[in-house]
C-alpha cells in the first residue's frame, strides 16, 4: 500500500521545512498549536476567507511543520483579528493569537509589507500614532470630534507634543527603533538588487539585438 502511495500520490514537498517556526509558537506560550488537528472549522467562519485567498488552517499547518514560505505570504495579513476562528476552534486553540505571532516573526525577519513599513516608520514612531489626528489633512477628524463634544485633539501626544521623545525611547528600549532600521537597510539591499537585476536583463536584450 505505502508503495503505491508513494507511486501514485502526489506529495508537495518544501525546500525549507523544520520545526523552527513550532518552536517560536511554543517559547511564546502557544504550545497548543500542537493540538490542531486540521478539522477547519477556523477556516469555514473567517470573514476574510470568504473574500480573499486566505486559509487559516493552510496557515496554521504550514507553520505547525515549519513550511517557511509561510513568513512570505501576504494571506497572513488579510486576517481582521476578528476572534471568530478562536471561539469556534473545537480544542481551544488560539488561533488569532497564533496569526499575530506570525506576524512578529515575520517582520522579525524582514517580511513586511511596505505600507505596514511606512506606517510604523514614518507615522508611528514619528507621531506616536497609528492614525494621526493633527496636521492640516486631518481636519475633518478633529470637526468631527468637536460635533461630538470631544475636544478636537484626544488627551494622547496630540495635547503633550513634549511626551512623543518618551515615546520614542521607550520604542528604542524593546528594540523597536532597531528592528525598523533593521528592515530598511534589508528592503534597500531588496531594492538595489532588483535593479541591478533589471539593468543586467535590458543590458542582456541589447546584447542579443546585436548580435542579431
């Protein structure tokens, strides 16, 4: 019988499979991603499954056997954290809190997307905020808190503009200024390449056009 498995099914196979990616899950406490057992029942109620290519049980099992890719895909950022998958998982397991550790060992490693990049580079560690509320193109934000009673500026580093170097060294303390510089200094390496990349294929037409 295992002979004619192995004959006759089909089996992908990952250039890069260990339990690296398990064993982060289990040194951040989420040991209980072993005891998945692919039912899919996260994957049958994810909103943004039904709209996307998302799979959070592909996600999960990819990770669960150390299918690196997985760091790389951008159906790991489609997820809303919307905790329905954790509340219909049959054996307990955090699923939502799983995807979020994803993440964290994804942007530990460089795979980020780029408006996340910017967001947390230039607006984040800038500002001290996600979604800025100052500055003249945001407006309409603080008329709408006004229409509200609110003062147009929340109690935050808006109204203590002093409090953001706080901010900032705080971000410098856990490594978060680091991990950023981090990345870019790997998406400037990413980016030289691809053009040296691009100007060795236009430099291989030309060479080909003469030859002909």
């Amino acid at each position: 019988m295992s002979d004619n498995v192995e004959k006759y099914i089909k089996r992908k196979v990952y250039k890069s499979t260990n339990s690296r990616i398990a064993q982060k899950f289990v040194d951040a406490g989420l040991e209980k991603l072993r005891a998945c057992i692919n039912c899919g029942t996260c994957t049958g109620g994810c909103p943004s499954g039904r709209r996307t290519a998302y799979r959070t049980r592909s996600v999960l099992r990819r990770a669960l056997t150390g299918d690196e890719s997985v760091l790389e895909d951008i159906g790991i950022w489609f997820c809303s954290t919307c905790y329905t998958c954790y509340e219909r998982c049959p054996r307990g397991i955090p699923v939502t809190d799983m995807i979020i550790k994803l993440r964290n060992i994804a942007v530990e490693e460089g795979h980020i997307l780029d408006p996340h990049f910017v967001l947390a580079n230039k607006v984040f560690y800038v500002t001290g905020h996600g979604v800025p509320a100052n500055g003249e193109g945001n407006q309409k934000w603080r008329d709408l808190r006004e229409s509200y009673g609110l003062p147009p500026l929340p109690p935050t580093v808006h109204m203590h503009p002093e409090a953001v170097k706080e901010c900032q060294e705080l971000m410098k303390s856990v490594g978060f200024r680091d991990l950023l510089d981090k990345i870019e200094k790997q998406k400037e390496k990413e980016k030289l390449e691809a053009e040296k990349a691009e100007a060795n294929k236009i430099e291989d037409k030309k060479k080909e056009k003469e030859k002909k």
